[in-house]
C-alpha cells in the first residue's frame, strides 16, 4: 500500500476497534511472551502489537504467507488475514539523487543523504492458521513436559523453534514483584518517587516527581505496579528524557495525547512484567476523545502515539 493508503488503514482499524469498545491498549495481552514474528523471531513494536492484540489467538507467533512457504508451511486460504505494518527506509545521494545501497550509506557523510520513510502496510497471520509448520497442540493438563515452565524473562523466548509446537507458559498467573522491580530499576534518570498514604497516584511533569501510594492501598500487587509504570511512562515526556511537548495545541489535545501514549507505553511494559494493563478511570470519555481526534482529519493519530509509546517503553528498558 500508499504510504497515505496505509496510515488510513491503520487508524479505520483502530477507530473500529474501539468503537466496538475492544481498547486494545487496555486489553490484557494473553500470554507472558508478546506477539512476534515466527520467521524472523524478532517481536513486534508499537502498532503492532496493538493491532495484533484485538484476536484471541493463543499463539504469540505470527507470519506472512511467504514466509510460512519458505517453511513448508500451508496456510487455508480462508484463514483470517491480519493488518500489519512497517517503516521502509530508503536513502539516496542528495547529489545525484542516486539511490544508495547500505553499504554505500555507512562509507557517506550523513550531510550528503536524503532519507525517504514510508510507511507500509501487508497482511499477516497467526501461526495457528498453518500446517505443516507447526505440529498437533501441547495439552499442557496432560503433559508433564509442561510443568515447571515459567514466564521468559527478556529476550529468552527468542530460542523459539518456529518449526516447533508453540508451549504456552503454564504459570499464566504468576505475578513476579522481582521481575516488575528489575524493569523499574533499568530506567535511566529515574523521576524522584516519593511515597504517600493516598489515592490516586500523580506525576508532575514541572517537578518531575511521581507520588505513589503505598502497595497496601490497592488490591493486588500486580494493580500496584501497572499504575506505577503508567506513570513512569508519562515521566519519559519530560525535557531531560524524551521532551514531548505539544506545539500550537489546546491543553485538552496534549493531555488526551499524552494519556493514550501513557496508556499504550504501560501496556507493552505490563506486558513485558505479566500483568494487566492500568484502566482509567475516565477511560469511556478518552475513548471517545481518540476517535474525534483521530476522525478529524489526523489519520496518523494512533501511529504516532504508538510510535513515542515504543519510544518510551525502549528508554525505561534502557534499549
């Protein structure tokens, strides 16, 4: 697709979604190791993951048919096909105009390169729609081989076979406090955290601190945490980190925007740690806020929230 072609794609797909209140962003992801690329074994970022995440598949692996057919794999032609994205990075000589190879890019000063991004569209599957390449399910009930599997921390799960049956984790449930607190603790230039006796959490972008509220005041551990890192993402907008700022917009658009990129980036970082998302509570009145945003003309809405909630999540993980 277009480079325009795919940005409206994109943001028609998401304003569906939630229209149907499915919030994709608010959606638990359902397995501890995040949607990726089967072939590849590289995960997906920002809208993908969103886009992704609104199908129950149980299989985090997904493909593209060329792909699967360089694994022997045949897909039913009326399997679900999914949208997905990713950034095309040209470059040429500003000289000549000539476009440039890669290793013609690293010999050239960046002062004599043009660089062309655009954004591309395809169609992706779920490795469950395949055979094949993929062999009969795992009944974890009835497999001991099952026991003992746990959350895979990192970048562990990159040792995934994609011609191997996918073993979903058999600890869906377990909430791993050291895992939450190893995350917190890579983030460079931690905001001050002081602690409170109240509800609700705050973040002050002119002080840069978060004030918390002690563990015992919410219900669960795992609650504790996904409003903890939501308000670690809203912290990577200030000046000293990522510098977010919104020029020539009204107060209601900047704080719409930064809410859903906090809500996007604690997503994917609740996902990294195995919990459930933080909802708003004012989460019906945002959602309705996104959609007139992203209805009125600014077709690159979503992506570009996705993009600096990727951006965030990258800087807490220290990446």
């Amino acid at each position: 697709m277009a480079l325009e072609r795919a940005y409206h794609a994109v943001n028609d797909t998401i304003v569906d979604i939630l229209r149907l209140n499915i919030v994709p962003w608010i959606k638990p992801f359902n397995r501890k190791v995040l949607p990726f690329n089967a072939a590849t074994k590289k995960p997906y970022r920002g809208i993908n993951l969103f886009l992704l995440n609104t199908h129950n598949y149980q299989d985090p692996r997904f493909i593209t048919w060329s792909q699967a057919n360089k694994l022997d794999g045949y897909c039913d032609p009326k399997a679900k096909r999914h949208l997905g994205t990713f950034w095309n990075y040209r470059y040429f000589d500003k000289t000549t105009g000539n476009e440039l190879t890669e290793h013609e890019t690293k010999l050239m000063p960046d002062e004599n390169i043009k660089k062309n991004v655009t954004l591309q569209a395809y169609e992706i599957m779920n490795y469950e729609a395949f055979e094949g390449i993929i062999s009969k399910r795992v009944d974890l009930t009835n497999n001991p081989q099952a026991k003992g599997i746990i959350v895979r921390d990192d970048e562990e799960w990159l040792d995934l076979d994609p011609t191997e049956p996918y073993v979903p984790n058999f600890n869906e449930n377990l909430f791993n406090v050291t895992k939450a607190e190893k995350i917190i603790a890579k983030m460079p230039n931690l905001p001050t955290i002081v602690e409170v006796n109240h509800i609700p959490a705050t973040y002050s972008r002119t002080n840069d601190v978060i004030h918390m509220p002690k563990m015992e005041l919410f219900n669960t551990p795992s609650e504790y945490y996904a409003y903890k890192v939501k308000l670690l993402i809203a912290s990577t907008g200030h000046r000293f980190r990522l510098n977010r700022y919104y020029k020539n917009t009204d107060a209601l658009y900047a704080y719409n925007t930064e809410q859903l990129i906090s809500c996007m980036g604690a997503a994917i970082l609740c996902g990294h740690i195995g919990i459930k998302p933080y909802v708003p509570v004012n989460l019906d009145k945002l959602v309705k806020d996104w959609i007139s945003i992203a209805t009125s003309g600014n077709y690159k809405y979503f992506i570009d929230a996705a993009s600096k909630a990727q951006q965030a999540v990258d800087h807490i993980l220290n990446k």
